[in-house]
C-alpha cells in the first residue's frame, strides 16, 4: 500500500517527529510504500493564492506534486500537535492548497445549493496523530475537542474517507521518557492494526524523512 505521512511540526526535535518516525517505521516493516513530508523542513508555501481559488487553475509544481501523491495514497497519517484547538498554520495551508477541488472532493451537478460534495480521494482510511497539554477530559468538555469534528467530519469525511482514527497524547508536557516510549509502541500498534504486513514486499520510497526519534 502507499502511505501519505504529513508532518507539521517546526521542531525536529519535538515528540511530533518521534511520533511521525515511529508510524513510518511500522509502516516500512510492514512492506508499505511511505511518502513522507515535514512540511516545516520542506517549507511548503502554505499560503493559498487567488490563482489558484479556480479549480482547473495551474498550480506550482510542489503543490501539484503533493495533489498527486494524496490522490494516489492508500492511506494518509497526519501528525501535529493541538495549537488552540487548530493545527499548525503551515498544515492548514496544505489542506486549503492540496485537498483542493478535483482533487479531494467535487459538486455533483445535481448539487441544487446543499453543499454536498463527492468525495475524490482513494484512501480508504486515515489516521490522525495530536499532540496536547491539555487533559483530553478539559479538552472535550470545556472545548468540546474542535480538532475531532474538523479531521473526522469537515475534511476526511467530506473527502471520501471512510474511516478516521484520531488518538492525542497529553499532556506531553509533563510525561517521562518512559511514557513516551509508551506512546511510540503504541503508535506501531495502530500501525500494524490499520496497515498490517503486505502479502508480497513493497518498495518504500521515504521522501526528507527525519531519522531523530528523540522526544
């Protein structure tokens, strides 16, 4: 299979990185093809401009590479920490410029005004890795888990994907080695559990990868 992972995360040194090396690990041993992209360390022009609002508009060539290689993925992992309840700026940036119209999703002519798209995308499922130093219970209950509702629902669901496992580790900021290395097994399990060992070897193509997996 071919496994997009989207890093955002502007620290190389950050428990994102750990996190995002730990699922592609899992991913190659288990024979799947990994395309990995720090969007930080690649610098990926995030900001969306108005030559691009048509939908047969000519993009940049990064961003056409990146609307290709989500197209062609099997399944996607996202990776990022929980900054005031939104991703990354950087991030956000990659999903208004690369889950564009025709690519990710598109209005059916008989839409009539509702607004419900078709799903594009080939991936069948995804995972979403957080980040947090909020307790996930104050995360729910005082502000009501936003990136739940914009993963699952306003982006993967209204793209065609099907099903969405989102897992946040919290509160990072106070956790021991030895949680994290917890967290990072568990990040394998969820690995193999979506994307277990393929039937025949696949070739892993890794693109900018960062090896560091210090927390």
């Amino acid at each position: 299979m071919k496994i997009s992972i989207i890093l955002a995360h502007p620290n190389p040194g950050s428990f994102n990185h750990a996190i995002a090396g730990a699922a592609a690990d899992g991913l190659r041993q288990n024979g799947h093809a990994v395309v990995f992209h720090d969007l930080c360390q690649e610098q990926f022009p995030a900001l969306l401009p108005a030559s691009e609002l048509q939908k047969d508009a000519p993009l940049e060539p990064v961003v056409a590479r990146h609307c290709a290689e989500i197209a062609a993925a099997d399944g996607i992992v996202i990776v990022h920490p929980n900054w005031w309840g939104m991703p990354p700026a950087i991030l956000k940036g990659w999903i208004d410029r690369v889950l564009r119209m025709e690519v990710a999703y598109r209005f059916v002519a008989n839409d009539k005004g509702e607004g419900v798209p078709q799903g594009l995308l080939r991936a069948k499922s995804a995972i979403v890795f957080n980040t947090a130093n909020t307790p996930e219970d104050r995360e729910r209950t005082i502000f009501g888990d936003p990136l739940e509702t914009l993963w699952k629902k306003c982006i993967f669901a209204l793209c065609g994907v099907k099903s969405v496992q989102r897992r946040t580790f919290s509160v990072v900021i106070i956790s021991t080695p030895a949680q994290r290395a917890q967290w990072l097994t568990e990040v394998r399990e969820i690995m193999s559990a979506h994307y277990p060992p393929e039937a025949r070897s696949a070739t892993t193509q890794v693109s900018n990868f960062e090896t560091s997996l210090s927390p």
